[in-house]
C-alpha cells in the first residue's frame, strides 16, 4: 500500500476507535463548545432542503443535523463509520417521532456509499474534512458527486486556515483555500455561499455540470 492510502487507513481506524469511545458524551460536549451554536446556525442559514427531497448526509455522527433536515419533511440517508455514534442517533429518531422521514441509517466509510448513482437532492458533509489530507477529501468528493443529481446541492466545511483557534489544532488539516476551491470547481461544483462560523467555513454548493 502507498504511503499516502496507508495513512488514510491509519486515520479512519483512530478515528473510529475515538469517536466509538466518545459517542455517549459527543452531543453534551459539542454543545458545551464556543463554535457549537455559530455552526448549527450557519447550517441553518444555507441548507434549505424541502419536503420530499431526498438528503444524504456523510459522517452524521449522532444526527445533528440530519435530525434538522428531517424535522423539514425530507427523506434523509445517514452514513458513519462509528456504530455507537448511530446508536446514539437511532435514539433520537425514536424519541422525535422521525421513522418515517429517515430511510436508512448505515455503517460504512465516507469514500465507499452504499448508494446508486444520481440518488440524491442534497448532500451534507460536515466535522468530518478536517481529520484527513486533501487526498482524501478528493475521494469523498468523487462519491459525493457519483450520487448527487445533476442539479443537486451539497454543504460541507473545512476549517480556516488563518483562524488562532485551528491553528492551535496540531491534529487537524488545514488547506489552503484556493486549493480546495479549485478542488470543488474540477467537480463541476459553483460555490453559492461562504460563511464563517466559528473557527470553520461552511460552503454551500451547487452541482452545475
Ligand atoms: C466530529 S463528528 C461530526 C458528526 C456530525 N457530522 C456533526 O457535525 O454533528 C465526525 C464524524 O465523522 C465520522 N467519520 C470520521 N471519518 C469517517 C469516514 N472516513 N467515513 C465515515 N465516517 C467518518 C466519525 O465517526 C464521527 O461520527
């Protein structure tokens, strides 16, 4: 295996053992983090998915946000490599009355989707970048766009590279955004927004060509 593809490895099997581990306080700590609520509402600043519309979202972790979109009437697909992370998501599916509006709740990785081609209107990846070289950031995107529909729309977010607090961050990747932003352009991808939140910038994206 090259160096670059072991190191990915390496990456996905620390992180599923940290957030297998971490799964049962995730939510408390988020939400006790400064950067918590100027995500949520940055999120809900650009993803306005519609009733009907059919969302994917990539590394949903406990369903923060997954668990908005449903709550909008869409019919939502969750994927993460932690299966105590979606435990804790599938209580709160139970507890908010939301089976019907979300389909499928999967374990598997974030370059591997389970899903067919052109399948959905929307897809969210978010808290997940950071962790892993642009290398691998490629990979996701070459599935996000294997299942998005022509004209669908996608939100993620990277850290900024310029922020005190990112900086400080030793274990997390920091790109350079011109090379990002080139990055989503080679996918066909026009950037409709930018917002910062917090010490992350969060794009929303549209799927041209
Ligand atoms: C910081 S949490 C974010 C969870 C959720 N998106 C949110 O914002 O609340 C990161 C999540 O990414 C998942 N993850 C990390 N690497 C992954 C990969 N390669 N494929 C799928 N999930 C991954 C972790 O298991 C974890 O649940």
């Amino acid at each position: 295996m090259k160096e670059k593809e072991k190191k990915i490895e390496e990456i996905k099997k620390f992180r599923k053992q940290y957030n297998d581990t971490h799964a049962n306080n995730y939510d408390k700590e988020w939400w006790s983090s400064e950067d918590a609520l100027n995500e949520y509402n940055g999120f809900k600043k650009l993803v306005h998915v519609q009733p009907n519309e059919v969302v994917l979202d990539i590394a949903t972790g406990t369903g923060t946000f997954l668990i908005e979109m449903a709550k909008l009437g869409s019919f939502c697909y969750g994927i993460d490599q932690s299966p105590k992370m979606l435990e804790q998501l599938k209580q709160k599916i139970n507890q908010n009355n939301l089976e019907f509006n979300i389909k499928d709740i999967r374990v598997c990785v974030a370059d591997q989707l389970p899903y067919p081609d052109q399948f959905f209107d929307w897809v969210t990846c978010i808290g997940m970048f950071e962790y892993y070289p642009l290398e691998y950031v490629k990979q996701v995107f070459d599935e996000i766009i294997r299942v998005l529909k022509p004209t669908g729309k996608c939100m993620v977010d990277i850290p900024n590279p310029y922020d005190n607090k990112t900086q400080n961050m030793a274990w997390i990747f920091k790109y350079n955004l011109d090379d990002f932003e080139r990055l989503i352009k080679s996918y066909g991808l026009k950037v409709l927004a930018r917002n910062r939140a917090g010490c992350m910038f969060q794009y929303l994206l549209l799927r041209i060509k």
